[in-house]
C-alpha cells in the first residue's frame, strides 16, 4: 500500500463516522398521522426560516461530507492507476 492510498483510506473513514453520526443526530422528517390528516402543509415561522435550522445546517454538512467521499475515492482511484 502507498502514502496515498493510506491517507485516502484514513479520511475516507473519517468522514464516513462524520456522515453516521451527523444522520444519527438529525430530527426525524416525517409528519405522522397530523400530516395524513391535515394534508401536510404547516405554514409558520419555522417553516419560513427552515434554511438556519440546526437541521438544515446538519443537512447541508451531511452533503459536503458525501460529496467529500464521492471526490476522494474517485481521485484516489485515478492517482493510483495513474501510478500503477
């Protein structure tokens, strides 16, 4: 095993325990039977200021952590067949 394929595999796993425990921590998003009957829609000031939630601030750190493991691998991927 290479310096690369050690450092790659070391942050990969890292963020994967970031990814876990972020999900794990994040509020569940479904409504319940109160959106079976009333249809769903809440219009309300949380709903207006959703985007500076602790949720959505979880949520969006969520995706950077995927999109983080998505570009390693594949760089990780072609900077060791390139070495190969």
């Amino acid at each position: 095993m290479s310096t690369l394929e050690i450092v790659a595999g070391v942050i990969l796993i890292l963020a994967s325990i970031v990814i876990i425990l972020v999900v794990l921590v994040q509020e569940s998003k479904e409504q319940g039977l109160t959106s079976a009957i009333g249809g769903g829609y809440n219009e309300s000031f949380y709903e207006g200021n959703k985007g500076r939630t602790k949720d959505a601030k979880l949520s969006k750190f969520t995706k950077i952590a995927a999109a983080l493991i998505f570009i390693i691998t594949i760089a990780t991927n072609i900077a060791i067949s390139f070495t190969k």
